[in-house]
C-alpha cells in the first residue's frame, strides 16, 4: 500500500483540506492515522512550550573560558595523551593483573575524586596550602606497598608529582610515571623514574582530579612514545 | 521573538534534507567544530542550567564544563547515533543533576549542623526541561521557520495574521508549518533517542 507524503499528513494535522483520496486513505490507514495523531500531539506540546519563554544566551564569556580551556589541554595533550583502546600497539594484551587493577581502580576512582574535591575545597583555608593529593602505591603483581605519590603545588602555581617508592631497575626498560583518568583511556606521560626519589612537573591544563591515576610502567627502548600496557605500579590520587 | 522581518516569499523551497556536516567534523576533532557546536547549541544548554539551578554563575559553570567535558569525550561521539546537539544536551543534563547534588548534599550537611527544615524542592529537570527542548528544536529550525512556528504556537497567532506579519503569502506561511512539524518531530525523536 502506497501511504500519504509527510506534507500531506502534516496537513491534515494542521486541519488544512487535502485531497478525497488521501483523506480516504488515512481514514483506512492505520499508519497513517497514527503519523497525524502524532502531529496533532506535537502540535499541542508546542502549544505547551509557550511559556517556557524564549531561550537565553550565555554571557560572551562563557565561549572565552571554554576555548582557553580546551586550548591549554589540547596544547598540553599533544603527543602525549595515549588512548589504550584506540589500538595503536597491541604489543602486549593487558595480563589480567592489569585488567583487574582497572575494575578496582574504576570503583576506587569514585571514592577516591570525592576524596580529592574535599581536599581541594579544604586547601583553601588550611596554613597548609601546598598538598594537593596524595595516593598510596601498590605493585600490582603483589599488591604490596611500594610507596607513596603525592602531589605538591607550588608557590609559582606549578603542581608537581613528587614519586616515593623503592627503585628496582630492570632489563626489560625504563620506568615511566604516567597519570591516568578514571576510564583508563586518556593518560599522560611524566617522565621516567631514576631513583628512589623523583619529582614531575604536571603539565598546565592536566587537573589530577581528571588524571587520578598514578601509574609507574616498564617501557621498552624501541622509539615507541605510548604506553606499554606493561604497569608496574599504580596508585589513586586523592585528598 | 522579533518577527517583524520581511522574509523572501518561496523559500519554503528549501532542501529539507539535515546537515549533518557540523556532526562528522565535531566527531572527528575538526578545529572550529566545538566552535560551531556551541553557536549552535548553546542557548539551549545555557537556559536548561539556569532555568534549573536558578543561579546565573553556575548556569555558566555548567554550560562551560559541559562543553569541555564534550570535546574532552568527542571520541565517544558516534555520528551514526545521533547528532552532536543532542550528545551536548545529553552531557548538560547530567552536569547539571550533579550540580544539583553537590548542592543537596551541601544543604543536608548545613542541615545536619543547623537542624533547618528540609527545604522542598520539586524536581527541576522534568517538564520544564521538556519545554525548553522544545523551544530549542523550534530555534534550531531557523529563520523563517522559528518565526513563524513561535508565531504559529507560542504566541497563537492565526496563519493569516502571521502572513500579514511577515508579509508573505498565506500558503508559503501553510507550507512553511507542514515542513516544521516533519522537521520538529524527527528532531525531537532524534533529541530523545540521544539522551
């Protein structure tokens, strides 16, 4: 069966007169019928939306803060944001140690940035004004501690994440310090950690309440600048 | 709503068909899109969080996190499943039911201390919020469209007095309503399929 054009239903839903054989058709039709009585509804929602008022632009500002925003993190990011899942390199599948640390981590996570906006919200009154976050380090193979991360503010407005742990050089590569986010898709790379002790300025636009996720990985000599999928040690961020 | 603006009488005529160009470039990180988007959209973001929060500095709180929060997750855009405005007012809506948490949960804390009445509060995403995505789709049809829609339905006007308005004939004026109300309800199946 050939149904009714959309003008002509519209039309009809609009009370205006049509044409005998597609007045026929829509009384016959059950589509049809069901199209008009759909516009015949949207038409009285429309009639209900009246008061609503118009809508209202936001302040000439708003763009300004967006773009500024989104420029400093897309400055920041370049060459350095890492999408695990974007599957540039499957050079090792995540072992089930990593993928289980992710589901943990992902459930942490939500405590652990509630943690952190407390934090945020207490710095600004506290004598102490330079302890941002901190987050306990565990080795993932063995959920030991492995030390502490902590992340500083200093006075020139720089954030830095200052890394604890025991340093344990290895033959499979270097040590590299990311911080994650809570979908363990969009990372950033840190540095690489030389000793026991390092501190790593965190580049302009990275919020740690975005990245909470500390993560130290054991990168290969091979030119290849993403992650390994090879994570050592890892820790949550928060207040 | 101005609508005093004297408009060419057949475009009626127009292609129908959406562009969906400002989706394809928005998912794919094109420079400009978010740019585009928000021209596009943000009214609508913007007057759902004020009209919700009541509070003109966390509507624009709001209105700039949701569009970060949207560039930040373009990758999760799928053009395919709906339109990048639809996946924005998808964002706002839940920007703004946290900020309406945060804000509860702060008033039961002060409650807890200060032992005050819980302050009743009707729940302020519902029909409102309908409303003003109605009123957004109605914009985003654009002139002469939204015009004589508003006219048509906001303000109860008859056709006639709306042709006389714009000055334009009364059966563009008919056939201009037809084609909004196919254009408006695709856009709002398309809105609610995104949310």
């Amino acid at each position: 069966m050939r149904h009714c054009d959309d003008e002509v239903l519209a039309a009809l839903a609009l009370g205006e007169p049509v044409d005998a054989s597609d007045a026929a058709h829509v009384a016959a039709c059950e589509r049809c019928a069901h199209e008009v009585a759909e516009l015949r509804d949207l038409q009285a929602t429309l009639v209900d939306a009246g008061p609503a008022g118009p809508l209202v632009a936001p302040p000439d500002g708003v763009w300004e803060a967006i773009d500024t925003q989104v420029r400093a993190e897309d400055d920041a990011a370049s060459g350095s944001v890492v999408p695990l899942t974007a599957g540039r390199r499957p050079r090792r599948a995540p072992d089930r140690t990593f993928a289980g640390w992710v589901v943990g981590a992902a459930a942490a996570v939500g405590v652990a940035i509630g943690g952190v906006g407390v934090a945020l919200a207490l710095r600004d009154t506290a004598p102490e004004q330079s302890l941002v976050a901190q987050a306990a380090l565990a080795d993932l193979a063995t959920e030991a501690d492995a030390g502490t991360a902590r992340v500083e503010r200093r006075d020139d407005g720089t954030e830095v994440l200052v890394v604890d742990t025991a340093y344990a050089p290895t033959a499979d590569g270097a040590l590299e310090v990311w911080l994650i986010d809570p979908d363990v898709v969009g990372m950033v790379s840190l540095g690489f950690l030389t000793a026991d002790h390092g501190e790593f300025e965190i580049p302009a636009g990275y919020d740690v309440t975005a990245f909470p996720i500390v993560d130290i990985s054991v990168e290969p000599a091979d030119g290849d600048p993403t992650h390994s999928g090879d994570s050592i040690t890892r820790g949550v961020l928060e207040g | 709503m101005s609508a005093g603006t004297a408009m060419v009488a057949e475009t009626a005529e127009r292609d129908d068909a959406p562009d969906r160009s400002l989706d394809r470039d928005f998912a794919a990180g094109v420079d400009g899109s978010l740019e585009r988007l928000y021209r596009e959209s943000s009214a609508l973001v913007y007057t759902l969080a004020l009209r919700s929060l009541g509070d003109r500095a966390e509507a624009e709180d709001v209105t700039q996190q949701t569009y970060v929060a949207a560039w930040r997750g373009r990758a999760r855009f799928d053009p395919e499943r709906g339109t990048a405005r639809g996946w924005v007012v998808g964002i706002a809506k839940r920007t703004i039911a946290d900020a309406l948490e945060s804000r509860s949960r702060e008033r039961r804390r002060l409650e807890a201390v200060r032992d005050l009445p819980p302050a009743g509060e009707p729940d302020p995403l519902a029909r409102e919020a309908d409303r003003i995505m109605v009123r957004g789709e109605v914009e985003s049809l654009g002139p002469p469209r939204s015009t004589i829609v508003a006219l048509a339905f906001f303000e109860g006007r008859t056709h006639e007095q709306i042709a006389t308005e714009l000055r334009m004939p009364l059966g563009t004026v008919k056939s201009h309503l037809r084609r909004s109300l196919i254009a408006l309800r695709r856009g709002l199946e398309a809105a609610d399929a995104s949310l």
